[in-house]
C-alpha cells in the first residue's frame, strides 16, 4: 500500500512524529511550509489567532498530487486547540484526493482540543474518508511505548510492511 504522509511542525515535534509513522508504513514524508514572513516575536499570536479562526496560510508546496497513493496521513501541532493554518491549506491544496482513506495526528503541549473533530471536517469536505485520529503530547514524543501506541493507531488499517 502506497501512503503518503503530510504534515507541519514548527518546533519538530510533529516531524520526529511523521518519521516515526513513515518507518512504520515504508511512507514518503511532504513537510509542509508556513510561506507567511512573520517575525519571531509576532509569529506565535498571529499563527493562533488564524488557527483559533480555522484560516488557511500561503504554503510550501502549494499543489500537492496525491493520485498515486492509497492512503493519506496528516500531522499538525496544535496551536489554539486546533490544527495550524498550513496543515489546513494543506488538505485544500490536494490534488486526487477523493475517495482516499485518511488519518490524522496531532502533537501538543496542553491539549488537543477540537483538532481532531476539525482534521475530520476538513478531510470529509474534500472527499476522503477519515479512519482514525491520534494525538500526543510533546513529552511523550520521545517516549518510545506512547510513540509506539500513536503510530500503531495511525497505521492501523494499513498491511505490515
């Protein structure tokens, strides 16, 4: 099974999380660039106040074709109990899309609040159906028995490789 996995991080929570489920699943890995050039200071207020509004953001890349693969998986921070901007132009940006089953995770440093009930809206709105969320919190990233329960979630449906 082909899976493609797309996803942004900021800090690399999200990315250490991405590679862990890519050795899982034998994924290709799309990260995902926030192109917005805000400043350091200004950055984190202004990034959740777009994912608090469910905005989207400018984005590297800006088309993705996903035609070739058989799954989808997305991977996003929260940031104001939601996912980011960028994950969510992201899912907007997909070309082939339709039909696909897709799952989600989520990093974070509180809680994840509507993350997942929005990761399903958003991927329902494009045609895919979503089959499964995880999330976890920043200090269990490097926990390898929580990492392990988060990928085996994620991959659940999908055969060993």
């Amino acid at each position: 099974m082909n899976v493609c996995i797309i996803y942004h991080s900021e800090t690399g929570n999200t990315r250490k999380v991405a590679q862990h489920i890519a050795t899982a699943c034998d994924g290709k890995l799309i990260d995902i660039t926030d192109r917005a050039g805000y400043n350091r200071l200004t950055r984190f207020l202004v990034w959740c106040k777009k994912a608090q509004m469910e905005e989207k953001t400018e984005i590297e890349p800006a088309s993705i074709d996903v035609s070739g693969y058989d799954q989808l998986i997305f991977g996003s921070p929260v940031w104001a109990f939601k996912p980011t901007p960028a994950i969510h132009a992201a899912i907007d940006a997909l070309n082939g899309c339709e039909g696909k089953k897709a799952t989600a995770f989520c990093t974070h440093g509180g809680k994840p609040g509507q993350t997942a009930e929005l990761f399903q809206k958003w991927i329902e709105a494009r045609g895919m159906k979503c089959v499964g969320n995880a999330n976890i919190h920043q200090n269990d990233i490097e926990n390898e028995k929580k990492t392990k329960e988060l990928v085996s979630v994620v991959v659940k449906d999908l055969p060993p490789v």
